[in-house]
C-alpha cells in the first residue's frame, strides 16, 4: 500500500511552506502528494510540489459542473508535462443530480482518448458509480469510508471491472483518510467531528437517501445522524451537534488525538486501499506547524 499526504486550500500556507512540506513529505517517505478541489489551480500547485519534491500528484476530485472536458484535458496535460508524467487526475459528479451515471460514462469516454495513459480516478460513493470505476476509470476514489465500507466499496469495482473484460487488481482504491492530531484531544475531536458533520448530514429540504447522507446511511448511522439534523432543526450550535457525534461514527472514519496514537489510527483505517493518504484536519492551529505534526505522526518510523 502506498501512503499519500493531502493538503487543502482550508491550511494557510505561503508558497515556502507549499514547497518545504512536499520536501520533507519525500524524505518521511511518503509516495504522493493530493489536493481536492480548490479556488486556485490545483494543476499548477501538484507541478510546484513535484518540483519540490520529486513525488508524484493527483487532484482527487474535481466536480463535473465546475470543470468541463476541455479544461480538464488542458490542466492534465499541463500538469504531466511538468511532472514528468507523474500526475493523476480524479473527476467526480459533484452535485449533479441529472443521469449522474452517464454522464461520468460519457466523461470517460471523452478524456481517454484525449489523455492517453494518464491516470483518472472516478470519485465513488455508490455501487452503481463504483462498478462505472471499475469498468471505465483507473481508480476510484472513495471518501469518508470505513474499513468494512471501503472492502464492500472494493468488490463493486472488481464486479464493474470483470463485467467489462478487465484486470480488477488493475484498478486502484484510492482514499483519503482524515486525522486531527493535536495534544489537546478535546479540540482534535470536535475538529473531526465538524468536518465529518459537513458531509454526513443532509441539508434541509434535501433527499437523505443521496450523496454523502445516503452513504453514512449504508455504513449504519441513519439514526445518529437523524437526531443530530432534528437537533439542528431545533436550534443546536455547530459546536453542540459535534460533541454529541457518537465516538462509534467518528472512529471508524478518521483519527483523532495526540501524535503518540496517530500511525496507528491511521493504519487501522486503510484496509482494503491501495493508496491511503493522510488528509490534514485544523484542531488548534492552521498553518505549517498543523500539517508537520501530522505528517510525521502519521507514518511509522522505517526500522
């Protein structure tokens, strides 16, 4: 299994920093630096880390309404030529809600010939969208799943993969996996806690079954997370919902607590991936010290 470092536009870090945490990425041994989606150019922030480090890159994803074809060929491109081809691209169907399935075929179909051997990575949640990866795309993404999720996840891209003819082995399980390491545990949960509350909950008004609600809900979580949305409904802060997140959910999908526990937090979560990476979550600080501390906590030292 490869282990990647993920940083998003959430940290505040200067150019500097960009560049010295890539370098020091390499030498801890990590294999892979990875964005999400961002304001600025994500193509052009994976060139200036592999600069900086040699390591490969990926963007993993980047939403179908935000980013058309031509874009995404452009950027890609871009980002091979200046990596020495050390780039992956992940796309994924965002917040579309029209034929979502079909139009990430079309997609596929639409870039490969266009992108030749350069990776591309579907972002998953569903088994319909997992079995697309499996059939079509390079990887698949996964997001906010547990060990038994990602395995589950794991055998509908396999069934898409041999239903179109292809190698499931060849198909790469890629995911991020959230920690929040800080010395003060208190604030390393409630830091997790907001962020998993941001994707987990349904939004008034929306379909509980869909998206990322839908996928806490195959994982077991329907009744937790109808409580905390009837307590939201009611009037519960930010803070309050995170506290009252049951540590059952929160455990099985990401870390947090002091560094001394980090690798094997970590480790417990990355079963089933061919590609686990440390996505950095803020506790108490937002800057270069944050992403350091987790970075070097989160790999075991090489015996």
């Amino acid at each position: 299994m490869e282990i990647g470092l993920g940083i998003d536009g959430r940290l505040v870090l200067s150019d500097t920093d960009q560049a010295d945490l890539a370098a020091e990425a390499a030498l801890l041994g990590y294999t892979s630096l990875w964005t999400p989606a961002r304001d600025d150019d994500p193509f052009a922030l994976c060139a200036r880390w592999h600069q900086a480090s040699g390591l490969a890159t990926g963007i993993s994803v980047l939403p179908l309404q935000r980013w058309d074809t031509e874009r995404l060929v452009a950027g890609t491109r871009r980002a091979r030529e200046r990596t020495a081809g050390r780039f992956t691209l992940g796309v994924g169907s965002g917040s579309e809600h029209d034929a979502p399935i079909r139009k990430m075929r079309d997609l596929a179909a639409a870039l490969r010939p266009l992108l030749e051997d350069a990776p591309i990575y579907l972002g998953a949640l569903g088994p319909q969208m997992l079995q697309l990866a499996g059939a079509r795309y390079d990887g698949a993404a996964l997001n906010w799943c547990s060990p038994q999720q990602t395995l589950w996840s794991r055998e509908r891209v396999a069934a898409g993969a041999l239903r179109a003819g292809r190698n499931p082995r060849a198909i790469r399980i890629h995911q991020y996996i959230r920690v929040c390491v800080d010395p003060d545990v208190t604030a390393a949960r409630r830091g997790l806690a907001k962020m998993v509350l941001g994707y987990a909950m349904a939004k008034p008004g929306v379909d509980p079954t869909k998206g990322y609600r839908g996928h806490f809900t195959r994982m077991g979580f329907d009744a937790a997370l109808t409580e905390l949305e009837a307590m939201r409904a009611h009037g519960a802060d930010d803070d309050t919902l995170a506290d009252r997140l049951p540590d059952e959910l929160l455990g099985r999908v990401g870390y947090w607590g002091p560094p001394e526990g980090a690798a094997a937090g970590f480790e417990a979560l990355t079963a089933g991936l061919d590609i686990a990476v440390v996505r950095v979550v803020v506790a108490t600080n937002n800057d270069a010290d944050c992403v350091r501390l987790a970075m070097r906590s989160c790999l075991r030292p090489v015996s």
